[in-house]
C-alpha cells in the first residue's frame, strides 16, 4: 500500500501532529504478522481508562510464553519447545491442540501502561491502564 492510497489521507487535512500515527497504521496494515488469526484474541475496554487483551493459549504454560513490551509495541509469543515426553517415557501420539511457533503484537499508545498479566485456564490476560498526563488533561485557556 502507497501513501497516497492511504486510508488515512482523508484524515490528514483534518488533523496536525499525527504523521507518525498514521504511518504506524499503514505498517501494521501491510504486515503479514498482523493479517494472521493465530492464536485468537479479544481487546475490550473496561471503562475510559482501562482496557484487556485476552489471548487463547490452549495448551501452553506460563513458562512457554514470552511478553514483552518495547518502545509502543507489545508482543506476545511462545518459546520453541521440544517434544515432550509422557512421565512413563512415552511419546504423544495425536497431537491435536497447537502449540505452533507464534508471535502477537499490539501497538500500545504512549499514555498506556500495561499493569499485569495472567494466564488462566488456557488464556492469558493483559491489563493495561491509561495514565493521562497533567499536561493532557482538559483545562481552559485563559483570554487576555
């Protein structure tokens, strides 16, 4: 996808400031690791300041699962893992759930922190919380 095929064109005469957004969507638009389905998730939104990205991990352990948060980007994936084997020295022999190599990313806005994160019965959970600035926050401007 070009610039000027950009969704976010129309956009661009009606706001000052938010290049950078922009060309942050176009790159997730056009990455493949953002097109994938794997592993499903949900984001909701708790109330004005709090939010939760859920993702199914049927099947993995906490010890199987790196999150990490750099710069604007959260990024969920797993770590390569070798066959195990049962505790009578068996091999498994159907393996049904998926536990596929796989990588999750989320583009974090600067006032979210992401507070903690549990995994629960095959799914992990994600609190993130907005920190609203001083300086953000609506005041009004004086008129001389």
């Amino acid at each position: 996808m070009t610039r000027n095929l950009s969704v976010w064109n129309t956009l661009r005469p009606f706001s000052v400031g938010f290049d950078s957004v922009f060309d942050e969507f176009d790159r997730m638009l056009e990455s493949s690791e953002f097109n994938s389905n794997y592993p499903p998730y949900n984001i909701k939104r708790l109330n004005d300041n709090n939010y939760k990205i859920e993702v199914a991990l049927a099947g993995f352990d906490k010890k199987d699962i790196e999150v990490e948060l750099k710069e604007k980007t959260l990024t969920i994936r797993n770590k390569v893992k070798k066959e195990t084997i049962d505790e009578d020295g068996n091999g498994v022999i159907h393996k049904g759930i998926s536990t596929r190599q796989f990588q999750r990313s989320f583009t974090i806005s600067e006032d979210i922190k992401v507070k903690d994160g549990e995994l629960k019965n095959g799914l992990l959970s994600i609190d993130l919380e907005r920190i609203i600035p001083e300086n953000k926050k609506p005041h009004l401007i004086e008129i001389r």
